[in-house]
C-alpha cells in the first residue's frame, strides 16, 4: 500500500455516487491506498453495502450519507459531514437523451442541478476548507461529450461542459494554493448510465471502457494534469472537434446519433 493519496492530501476523501460506476471504483482504489471513505448516494441500502465492503476490504474507516444531490436539502446534508475533508470526488451525475422537444422538462432540471449546481455548491465549500489548510484535491467528473457538440444529448453535453470549464479555472486558480484539481472525461464507460440510455452503442465509432481502467487513469492524473481522457481513439476525437467549427460537428453528430437512438426519442 503506497498511501500516495493519503500522505498529499489527508486522512478521508468524500465520493459522491460511490456506490456504482466510476465513483465506486474510485473509492475502493482510494480504500486501497489506505484513505478513510465517506460515500455519497441516494440509496442507503447500496450505501450501507459499499461501505460495509471498503471495511472489510482494505480495513480503512467509513461512512455514508444518503443524500440527493439534485436538491439543496441533499447538497446541505453533505455539507455537514463531520470530517476534514482532504480529497473530493465528484462523480455524481445523470444523463437525459433524446431530441429536446421531447425530453421531460422536469428531468432536464433535475440534470442541470445535479451535473452543474451541485459541482459548484460542493467544490465551492470543500475549497474554502483546503485552502485554509493549504492543501486537498478536488476530481471532477466530466465526459467526453463536454469536448464537442452532441445533438439529442444537448443538456447533457452542455452541463457537463460547465464542469469542464469550471474545473479548468480552478485548476490555475487553486494550485498555487496547494488544491490539486483535476477533471476526468471518460467516454463510453461500462456503467449502468450507459447501460440504461436506451441508445445502440454499437452504431457508434466508441470503444467500450471498464470503470476500474477509467478509476485508475483519473486518479494517476490527479496532481499531475488537469485533463484525463481515457482512450487513444476518445484522445483522438476530443482533438479533432476542437479543430472542427461547430456548425459542422452539429450536422456530423446528428447523422451518427440517429442511427442509434430509437426513432421515436427522434
């Protein structure tokens, strides 16, 4: 055990949607490493489950809050957690997929507080801490999709986009603090995100990724770069839309994604 993470930044991290996907694998690295773990999730049953599991596992100290994040009441509860933070992991998140006019307005905005008002409420707060104590990490969770435009995920893309850009700037702005931040942008990853999106993955030039490789990647980056893309082929593709006017990436991406997504989300 390297207890890397632990000696940087201190004794617990805080990982919102710990209990599946990303985040969970990032919390049992983290476990591996010897952090302390406190999991945010709405279902307190996984929650009980996953933190029983880090226990027994790596013999690390945790704890969980049930919390849901698309609420102020639920960005409040975690707020209260009864540790000094030391690393924040941000990997809560929902997706909405379809053509917009057709998407529920209600699950939109609950998209926009969870992807985006819930990474500024919890980054702002957990910062203040760290850079009192001059030193933390903060790693958000963005996707791929933030890189390029993405017809019939437009939300999606566009909130994701926002974390981006905010961890960018906070990357330049926190480090000379001693606050490592970073961002990772995974692309298609074997998550039950992906799994549920009802969208034929296999129409798409994509390349499938395991959230334990995606986990590792990230947290390897973290207080060494600010971006982390798994995969050459998503390195690839992030390169070749910054070059390519949006104009033009609009009319590329809706002619793949309409091969993939049912013609009556269309």
């Amino acid at each position: 055990m390297s207890n890397q993470f632990k000696q940087r930044y201190g004794d617990w991290a805080l990982i919102t949607g710990g209990t599946s996907g990303i985040g969970a694998e990032i919390a049992s690295q983290l476990a591996g490493e010897g952090m302390n773990i406190v999991l945010v999730a709405r279902n307190e049953q996984d929650l009980i489950a996953q933190t029983e599991r880090l226990q027994r596992l790596y013999k690390v100290k945790t704890q969980y809050i049930s919390a849901d994040l698309a609420t102020q009441q639920g960005m409040e509860k975690v707020t209260q957690v009864n540790q000094d933070i030391a690393l924040l992991v941000h990997a809560a998140g929902v997706e909405v997929s379809g053509a917009f006019e057709k998407t529920p307005l209600e699950k939109e905005m609950q998209l926009v507080q969870l992807n985006v008002t819930s990474t500024l409420y919890l980054s702002h707060f957990f910062a203040q801490q760290m850079v009192a104590r001059k030193r933390g990490g903060i790693l958000l969770v963005s996707s791929l999709v933030s890189h390029m435009v993405s017809p019939y995920f437009a939300n999606h893309a566009g909130s994701k986009s926002y974390v981006l850009n905010l961890g960018a700037a906070l990357y330049g702005e926190l480090k000379p603090k001693g606050v490592d931040v970073s961002v990772l942008s995974p692309g298609l990853t074997n998550t039950a995100m992906a799994a549920g999106a009802d969208v034929d993955w296999s129409k798409l030039p994509m390349a499938q990724k395991e959230p334990a490789a995606v986990a590792e990647l990230a947290l390897s980056g973290l207080g060494k770069r600010f971006l982390t893309i798994p995969g050459l082929r998503n390195k690839i593709m992030s390169w070749m839309m910054n070059l390519t006017p949006f104009g033009l990436q609009a009319k590329i991406d809706q002619k793949m994604m309409v091969r993939a997504i049912p013609s009556n989300r269309l």
